[in-house]
C-alpha cells in the first residue's frame, strides 16, 4: 500500500506547479479586451464585431452575478457556500477561482 503513495517530494512539486498555474498574472490579457493601441487590423467590420464580443462576456458576467445572488435558485453554491465564478471572463491579480488562468498573457 505504501508503494502506491506518491512520494512527498513529488507531490509538493505538483502541487507548486498546480498553484502556479492557477494564479492570474497582473498583465493578462482576458478574451473581449483590447489594450488600447493594439493595432491588428485597420477594417472597422471586425472591430466593431470584437467590441460586441466583449460585450457579450460582459453580459454574461452579470448574469452569472445575477444567478448567483438570487436565493430563489437552489443549490446555486453548494454545501461550501461558494458561487459559481470559474467561468467568468474576468479575474483580478492572483489565486481567484475565477476566470480561466493564463488565458493571453502579454
């Protein structure tokens, strides 16, 4: 039984890497933003198309907030009391359960 047990040296390596990759980077770059200046296209058609992209997330967030914080939905947290966030589009700096990590890194 002993045999079958990761080794402890082992499992704290996966665990560092597993953290690591969790965590937002402060210069992320998540889908439906732009940073200003970023030119890769002069067409307006896909401009404007990438703007209601980023609106769309954006509606999407807030009803995901929305659900969340309605208590007429059972069993919208779970046993733990914690909302639904792992999808949302957006995240702040660090370990968050929000968003996907990494997504575009710049």
């Amino acid at each position: 039984y002993l045999r079958t047990i990761t080794p402890k040296n082992d499992t704290l390596t996966d665990l560092t890497i597993i953290e690591v990759l969790s965590r937002h980077a402060s210069d992320e770059q998540y889908l439906g933003e732009r940073i200003e200046g970023d030119i890769w296209t002069s067409d307006s058609q896909p401009k404007e198309a990438y703007k209601r992209f980023g609106k769309k997330l954006a509606e999407i967030e807030q009803k995901l907030t929305q659900r969340n914080n309605d208590e007429a939905l059972r069993n919208r947290y779970g046993p733990v009391k914690m909302p639904y966030t792992l999808l949302y589009p957006s995240s702040e700096e660090g370990l968050t359960f929000r968003g996907i990590p990494n997504s575009i890194s710049i």
